[in-house]
C-alpha cells in the first residue's frame, strides 16, 4: 500500500458521502461514467475530490466526558498517548485486514495505528461517539477517502490477501461495495439501477442474463415482491426503506465479496429499520459486512462482533454479546452505558 501520500490543501466546502456520486463511485464507477449517468461532465480520467467537514474529520483532542471530570481527561490522556485496542481485532479467516492505518487531513489525525479485521461471513458493527472515526475508517476500506482533498492514509490494508493500493479504485470499489446512510437512487428506474453494475463491469452478455441478475438482485434485497410489476418505473417513487433496499440490491448485483454500511438505517423508520436487519442478517451468509451505527440496539441485534472507536482510537473489539455484557475498558464502559455520547 502506498503511504506518506502528500496531502493536498482542503477547501472550505463541507462534505458528506451520501451522494449519488458516492453511490456510483462504491459501485466502482469512473467519473467520466458517472458523469454520462448524469448529463454532467466531468473530466475523464479525473476523479472528483472534495473537502471534509468538521463532523466527518473530528481530530483526536482530548475532552471531558463521562465518568467525573478529571479521571475521564486521565483516561483520555492515557487513550492518546499509549493505547492497545483490547480484544479480539483479528480473525481466523478475514476478508479485510487493517494494519497500522492512520488518517491525517492535512495536518490533523482523524486516526490512529488501527488494526482490525473484518471476518468472512460476518457481521462487524462500529460504534463509537460522532466524529470518532468510524466512518473515515470503512471510507478508507474501498479507498473512497481519496476523493476528500488533504486526506493522507498510512497503513497497510488487504483485501483477501492483496494490497487494495495495488488494484484500480474501480476494481477495489467492484469487490468491497458501499451503502451510504441516506438512500440515493440514480435517477434512472428501479430496472436500471440494478443493471447499471453488471452492464458496466461486462458481467453479462444478454439480455436474458442480465433480467436474471436483476431479478436475484431484487430478490435477495427483499423487494422483488414489491416492484415486480413496476421495474420500468422512476427508482425515485419508492418508499425510503425501500429505496435502501434498492441501493443494497444495486450494491450486490456486481457480487462484492465485502459490504460497507454506514449508518444505513438512521433515515428510516422501525418498520423498514427492522426489515433492513432482518436483510443484513440473510447477507451475511455471503458476504462479509461492515456497519457503522449509533444504535447500541442495533449492533446488539445484528453484529457478530462490535468495535469501540474513540478519539480515532480502536478502543476495544469483542464478541457483541461480551462486549456488551462485559466491556472491559471504562471508556467502553461509558459508552455502552449511555454516560456519554
């Protein structure tokens, strides 16, 4: 993997990756292709960058939180200066591996040496206060942080063995999908959202082929029953869970080995949050999955394993159901306890 990559000067706009763009980019979508999807242009050859806000890139500062004042700035302290991650960061057979990986924009750390992987066929959910890193950690997973001006990776990160700077972002974003917390579909109908994936990757080659992976797509998404009799219609006349559903059924139509998930449920209500669960859970017997959430409820109810961010520090990764019977490190303690947050 490439590192001490030199950063550029950010701007002042702000940033949040639930775009469109962001979307196609996760299917592994070059801007010149984005750009025809859209009636825009853009340069081709170029891939857009933009700035991050302060809500995506909160730098590691100490604060007062939780238990009592001074002993939580100790803790804190301690977190920053000599911290290892307590639990169980690897697996026995991983999908993805972190190793050492810091984020600096420009000259500020967003995060700090993290080690961790994500296991095949699993469920790992990320957790932590706003602005600890979650995010900018699963954004570093398909490379989508090159796109955010002044954003330097350090690090070693593989995709089943390989290292993921070795490969062609479109490639990498083919193989580890994004779902963003907003639902975006393209302004394209419900069919088109689905085949824009494989027709581009040239995974199909006819029509009948292509109706097929339409149809499994759908169908693994839990809509198929749904939108049978409306494929042809505006993606943007679905419901918001449904919408979801639609972009997580975009995201397995070109067969990713890994899906990140960054807050997908937090814009729905518990109706469609529940069948967004109950979805995760069927996927997981496929793919392996990675979710940034900030319901404790919902890590509990969905993730195999639960990592505690803090301050861009991996604080602490354990079994769901230890971690929360069991946290062991206060800070974790606090967290989960709802004393701050």
């Amino acid at each position: 993997m490439k590192q001490n990559r030199q950063p550029v000067q950010p701007s002042a706009a702000g940033h949040r990756a639930t775009s469109v763009g962001a979307d196609a980019s996760s299917l592994g979508v070059s801007e010149s292709h984005l750009a025809h999807c859209h009636g825009a242009k853009a340069p081709l050859g170029q891939e857009t960058k933009t700035s991050a806000s302060t809500e995506d890139i909160r730098v590691i500062e100490p604060t007062l939180i939780g238990e009592g004042g001074a002993s939580a700035a100790a803790l804190e302290h301690e977190l920053l200066v000599n911290h290892t991650t307590i639990g169980h960061t690897q697996s026995a057979d991983p999908a993805m591996r972190a190793t050492e990986v810091s984020v600096y924009y420009s000259d500020q750390q967003a995060l700090n040496r993290i080690e961790l992987d994500l296991g095949k066929r699993e469920v790992l959910a990320m957790v932590g206060p706003s602005g600890c890193g979650k995010s900018t950690f699963i954004r570093c997973l398909n490379r989508m942080n090159d796109t955010l001006l002044g954003c330097k990776v350090q690090g070693h990160l593989e995709l089943n063995g390989q290292d993921i700077y070795s490969m062609e972002k479109e490639t990498l974003r083919a193989r580890v999908g994004m779902v963003f917390q907003k639902p975006n579909p393209f302004p394209k109908s419900i069919y088109d959202n689905i085949a824009y994936g494989p027709k581009l990757h040239g995974l199909v080659e006819s029509k009948d082929e292509l109706d097929a992976v339409v149809e499994s797509s759908l169908r693994k998404a839990g809509l198929w029953n749904e939108v049978a009799s409306r494929l042809h219609t505006p993606a943007t006349g679905l419901s918001g869970g449904q919408q979801q559903r639609l972009c997580i059924a975009r995201t397995i139509s070109i067969s990713p080995e890994v899906i990140l998930m960054d807050e997908p449920c937090s814009a729905l209500d518990p109706i469609a949050t529940a069948v967004i669960e109950e979805l995760i859970l069927a996927l997981k017997n496929h793919f392996t999955i990675g979710i940034v959430t900030h319901s404790m409820q919902q890590a509990q109810r969905i993730a195999d394993r639960t990592a505690y961010f803090h301050l861009g520090q991996l604080v602490e990764v354990n079994p769901t159901e230890q971690m929360f019977a069991q946290p062991i490190h206060p800070l974790t303690r606090g967290y989960l306890g709802g004393r701050f947050g």
